[in-house]
C-alpha cells in the first residue's frame, strides 16, 4: 500500500512539475505575443507613415511635372514669337535702311 501512495507521490509530483513548466511555457508565450504586436503596432505606424510620405512626395513630383509642362508651353510660345520678330525683322529691316 506504501508503495502505491509513493507512486501516486511521484505521479503527482511529476505532473505538478509538468504543469509548472508548462505553465512558464505559457507565460513565456504571451509575453513573447505580447512583444511581437508590440512590433507589428510599431511596423505598421511606420508603414503608414511612410505610405503618407510617400503620397506627399508624389503629390509634389506631379505638381513639379505640372509646373515644368506650363514652363515648356511657355518657352514654347516665348520661342514662336522670338521666331516671328526675327522673320519680320529680316524683312523689314532691308526696306527700313533702304528708306534711310
């Protein structure tokens, strides 16, 4: 009979053991979860900062573009009008010094 309840002693001793570990296994667990949402909440803050950024400089590069395609056209016009005024002048100018 001694030996049945050491037996049993051990058993339980045993599985009190096995539920302590498991139990640090556990806890281990949920702060290990704990920190890695912690990561993923940081990483994410990041990554929706960066997406904002991202938009932001995109949004400046189109308007930069918009700018640059007004300046062309307005080069361009500048150009065809400079283009104009020398045509007029090679005509006009042999009939002005021929006046004088």
């Amino acid at each position: 009979m001694n030996d049945v309840k050491n037996r049993n002693k051990l058993q339980i001793d045993k599985l009190s053991d096995n539920v302590d570990r498991l139990n640090s296994v556990c806890n281990e667990q949920d702060q290990s979860l704990k920190n890695l949402e912690f990561e993923r909440n940081k990483l994410q803050k990041r990554y929706d900062d960066l997406s904002f950024e991202q938009n932001n400089t995109l949004g400046k590069l189109k308007t930069s573009q918009d700018n640059l395609n007004y300046t062309k056209g307005v080069l361009d016009e500048a150009n065809k009008k400079i283009n104009h005024l020398q045509v007029n002048l090679l005509y006009y100018l042999p009939i002005i010094f021929y006046n004088y």
